[in-house]
C-alpha cells in the first residue's frame, strides 16, 4: 500500500459558517476556539498523528486569515499548500477542482468543520483495493449525531441522498472520502457544484466504493457540536 505520507489530503474549509453566527462573522470556522485554540490548530495535530504529511487547505471565506495561523504547516509537521475559491463560491466540489493541480492521482478529503479520530490507514487499503474512482466512509448512526443518509449493506453503499430521506437508511456520511480526479469528469462543463453531486454520481456508476468506521464523528457546524467537541479536547 502507498504509505499515507504520499496520500495528500484535502481539507474543504470555504464555506460561509452561517449556523455558528455570531461567532464567524469576523473569523472563519477553522479558526473558531476549541478547547482554547484554533480548531484547525486541533485537526492538523489529528491528521499528522495518523501519518499524513501533505495538506491543501481549500478556502473562501476569510481564508487569509487561515493562511496567517498555520503558514506552510512546517510547525505541524506538514507541508500545506492553499487554493482559494476567488471571487465566486465554488461550492464543496468546484473548490476541491480547483485544487486538482496540488492533490495528484489520489487524495483524501475531510470537511473543514470535521474531527475524526479514527486511523487513516485501512480506508486508504480498502480505497486503493477497491479500484474505483472514489470512496465514501461511512457511520451507523442510527440518527443518532445527524440525519443518517445512506443504506449501507454487504460491505456496499446502495444509497446515498442527503435530500430524499428513507427510513431504511441506518447510516452517515462520516466526512471523510477518497478521490481519483477521473471522478470529476463529469462534472465539465460546471463552474460550481457540491461534493455530495459528485459522490452521488460516482455511486450511479459503481465508482464508489464503501468503508465502514465504527467511531463516532465530531463537528463544529453547530454550536451544540462545537460545545461537545470543546469538552472532549480540554480534556
């Protein structure tokens, strides 16, 4: 298996933050306190344990300010590249396009609002197994922590849709896939579109392969996740 240090990792962190207003009107979300520090601050540490070595912060909103805490990511023990969204919003799949240049034949992608504590390493052996041009990770959450959106079943993800909800669905989208840029191929002759889009149509075409984590996801989209998540790293 590539070791980890060659698997780049893009971290999607562009997005407006509306749902943690007031807090991110003047500070964008990675750099939002937890635990008495910048989250990103948090997420590097994470990923750099897990053995990944090379970061591309993808970011919009106030990402200068990103750009000025973590620099080139030396005192992480990372390199880190940027690609900032420009004038317009690309959404979470135009963004991670626009990064293609800096994240080569295969790349993970992890939300900037995502705290993860799993090990990196079986997801990227059932990835580069699997073949196909993406992988999605997956968490039976039974609506437990978010709306689940995904049927998952044999070690297979049969449906996906964050819109049309069905009660079979046990599932989640745990935040954290892996790509093949062939996978945005279809995607053209558009300027900007989501990454559920794409991962939706990677799983109409049998593109998408699955991997089934079995630790709970943290989050600060919300204030109430932001709150749990500050309490378990001041620990």
């Amino acid at each position: 298996m590539n070791s980890l240090a060659d698997i780049p990792l893009a971290i999607l962190a562009g997005g407006l933050a509306t749902r943690l207003r007031p807090i991110t009107e003047t500070i964008p979300k990675s750099l939002v306190a937890v635990a008495g520090r910048p989250f990103i601050e948090h997420q590097l540490e994470q990923l750099q344990r897990e053995g990944i070595r090379r970061v591309v912060l993808c970011v919009g909103y106030l990402g200068e300010m990103v750009r000025d805490v973590v620099g080139d990511g030396s005192s992480f023990g990372l390199r880190v590249d940027y690609s900032f969204d420009g004038p317009k919003l690309l959404g979470t799949g135009g963004a991670l396009r626009q990064a293609l240049p800096l994240l080569g034949e295969t790349f993970f992608v992890l939300y900037g609002d995502s705290y993860l504590p799993i090990p990196f390493a079986p997801v990227a052996e059932t990835f580069l197994k699997s073949g196909k041009q993406g992988l999605m990770t997956v968490y039976r959450n039974e609506g437990s922590y978010d709306t689940s959106n995904v049927i998952f079943a044999d070690g297979r993800i049969r449906i996906y849709d964050k819109k049309a909800k069905q009660p079979e669905m046990r599932h989640i989208d745990y935040g954290l896939e892996l790509l093949k840029p062939a996978a945005f191929e279809p995607f053209a002759g558009r300027e900007a579109f989501d990454l559920a889009e794409l991962l939706q149509n990677l799983l109409s075409r049998d593109r998408l392969a699955g991997h089934e984590v079995t630790t709970r996801f943290y989050e600060i989209g919300s204030h109430a996740g932001l709150n749990e998540l500050d309490a378990l790293l001041a620990k």
